[in-house]
C-alpha cells in the first residue's frame, strides 16, 4: 500500500447557500489528495502528461458523512491499495483538524496514449516507484 | 418510476487541459438534472428549502464512458427508480446530441429539518406527486 | 452595435454561504453570454478555435449590483459596441425576470494564433459578420 | 498599508481546454489571497460573517498579463492601499515562482449586516487592526 498526506483549506466559493462544501467541489479535493500523492511517489501528473500519459476518470464514488465549512483545514489521506494493472485506483479520505471522518472517496483512472487516445499499460516509471510499496 | 429530460450546453469553464468536461463537473450536471425533475413533477427544490427541508447528499457514483465537450448540447435523463423511504436516489444518464452515452451518475440525498439538523422523512408534498409514478 | 440575449438557470452549487451566486462565476455567466453572441452572429467559438484562433481574456470589471439567487433564471444581454481591431470587448448586464438590473460585466479578449501563440487580427469571418452593425 | 503573502497551487480542475487557468477561477484565488490577508492581521472572515457581518463583493477589476499553467505553484501578493471607510478595496498580484507577474485583481467589498442586510461601517475590530498600517 502507498499511502500520502495533504492539507487543504475550504475556499468560501466552494461553500453554498447549505453553508457547507458543495458535494460537486469533493472531486477536485480528491484531485487534489492524488496529485500529491503522484508527487511524494516521485514524479509529478504533469511531468505524466507531458510525457504523453493521460489519465481520464473513468469512475468515482463518494460517501459523505459529515459536511465541510468554510475555512477548515481538511486532511486528505489518499491511498493507492494495490499496483495498478490496466487502471489505478486512489481511495482518498478527508477528516477535520479534530479527526472527524467528513468523506470517504475512490477514483478509478485510465492510462491513455495523447497521440492516440488509446489505452496503454502503466508507464514504467510509475510501476517502479510503486512496486517498493506493494512487497 | 419517475423519468424527465433536460437539456445544457457545456460551458468553456468547464473544460479542462484535456479538451473535455472536467470530471468534477458532472456532480452540478445531475443537480440540473434533479432540480428541473422536481420542478417537472411539479415542485421545485428552492420551495422545498424555503418550507424548512434540507436536502444534502449522502452519496453518489459516476461512471464515466466518454467524454463531454465544449459547446456540446448535453441530454439528461433523469429517473427516481424507487419512492424515497427516509432517503431518494437520482440516476441520471447523460448523452450527447447523438444518443451516445457519455455518463452515468446516481445520487442519493437524505431528507434534514433545517431547524435543527435532524433527519426527517420525505416531505408528504413529495410522496404524493411521485405516488402515481409507482403504482 | 451587435446585441444578443439569452438566459441561464442558477445552479445551486453557485451559490455560496451567504446564499447568494458567488462572485466568481459570473465570469462563467459572461462566458456564456458572449458564446451566444458569437453563435448569434452566426458563427461558433468552437469553430474559431478549430480554425486555429484563441480568444484569451485580457481584462475584466464586474459591477455587482443586486445578488442573483439559486433558481433564478436571469437574463444576459451580451453587446459588441466596437468593430474589433486587434482586441474584441463584450459587456454583459444581468438581469432578473423582473427586470433589476443585478450586474454589469465587461470582458475584453485578445486574438491570438494556437499554432504560436501570437497576437493576431480579428479573423475576417468575424468582421464581416460584425461591419454590417456598425454602419 | 497592509500588504501580506500567501501561495497556492493550481488545481487540474481550474485549467481549461487552452491547457491554462481558465479566467474565472482567479476570482477564487483573490478571494484565497484576501482571507489569508485577514488572517495574518488578527482576525478571520469566519469569526467577521459569525459576528453578523457579511462582505458582498461590489466591484472587481482584473488584468490577466500571462497565463498560469496546472500545477504552477502562484505566489498571491494582497495589499489594502487606503483604511477603509464604507468599503474595503484589496488588491492581489499574483506571480509564478520566477516572479513573472501573471494576473492583478481588485475587489471592493462592503460591509452589511446579516440580519437587516443593510449596509454599515468596517467592524471597529478590522480598524483597531489596521490603523497601524496607515500611519
């Protein structure tokens, strides 16, 4: 298992009129908690795409338990549970300063070709600084 | 059931460096599509809000098939599969001009008194206007 | 002059906290505004970027004057009050059904060329459809 | 005056399909620049809207002079010129890691009562703190 931390705060423009976080706005913290988590790998998504790599969602799934405010700190724990074959899954977990589990979430991504847009296997990059992780 | 058809037009803003709808999008996509099948069975969620009921999400699933993008005039279709017991789940499929099928979304949305937070069974407004819908 | 209206419904994840449309979408209400205005006149914004033009936006002011709701649906009249040179500018009022005037924006884009990111003229498309409004 | 320093970085999400920030979001990021203002002057907005005050927007200027880019780390420079009297102007510049100037923004906000929405003078807090700064 890999498994990363990063901390966000809650912007008042991704609050409603709920005085809570938007439940649309959770996708970008998950993108969030998986861009960090590409990075303390060892590379970065951008370097991914400028490689030719992109990575689309081909799904995700959300359990909200608790809402969000405006101007909380947010920890997000994302995980990568197993080495990726044809897709890669990140499991983010979003929690108050006081541990508060608020949002549970999995997003599931493709590997494609930019020159084709066809699906390809993981770079080999990644599988290397990932398989360390999964003994 | 309970099935309506809406229609929007992907906004520039939406898109993201990959030339597609950004996927953190579709969550305001469904709330489109659920906001105008409440107004279509003939309430709208803003008197639901205003008669003290708060509807926030608990959950929700996406998968996504291919993508959306700019200037693309989006079909929603949007079904209440089951009468809402103490929760209610939207599907809402959405495709292009063409009938491809480019996103599935599933929400489910608890029923809250504003006053005081606390869950609270659909409002009986609600089940009379779907009754008919599940004879 | 070139004018144009056309009408967008509030989402509910625009609105923020204070339970009005948060400030910063509105530069996405002008956006649609001004895609209009150029499918009006008779071409597509798609259409100019696939020709090889990009329109980025140089500057912006938005006078806020009354709040827009979730649900509302307002009303957005985009004018061209110049013949482009080497920059176009949009201005967009926002209006309620009612007719109060919530906000004025104006946006002033540039044309720039996708293959070397160049200024460049108006492409003549655009100015022939435009010259016969501003005799 | 009182100027003060925040970083962020650029989410996926907030780049459009011309692969830079699209022009809406820097909206957010003034408002990001201007909460973290307020907070390394003593106080938080939170505390300000829980005390009954709100801060709609009144106005906002922008330039965009270069793009910003997914993943950019942006340095947000907040500045308030003048103590405010009915309103309160804060202006941001933000700059990538290499100082180039990318975006400059000014938004003037009031302040109003929550419970009448009546406008009324800057909370003495917020002038206590500020005075200092404008000797």
């Amino acid at each position: 298992m890999f498994a990363t931390e990063t901390r966000i705060r809650v912007r008042y423009g991704e609050t409603d009129q709920m005085g809570v976080v938007y439940y649309g706005h959770y996708a970008q913290y998950f993108e969030v908690g998986r861009t960090e988590a590409i990075r303390q790998l060892g590379l970065t998504y951008r370097e991914l795409e400028e490689s030719g790599i992109l990575m689309p969602v081909v799904s995700m799934e959300v359990n909200y338990h608790q809402p969000a405010r405006y101007d909380d700190e947010l920890i997000l724990r994302t995980r990568i549970l197993e080495l990726p074959r044809t897709m890669i899954t990140f499991s983010t977990d979003i929690y108050k300063q006081d541990e508060t589990h608020l949002t549970a979430g999995s997003v599931t991504l493709a590997f494609i070709r930019k020159e084709n847009g066809k699906p390809c296997r993981p770079p080999e990059k990644i599988l290397d600084l990932l398989r360390p992780h999964f003994l």
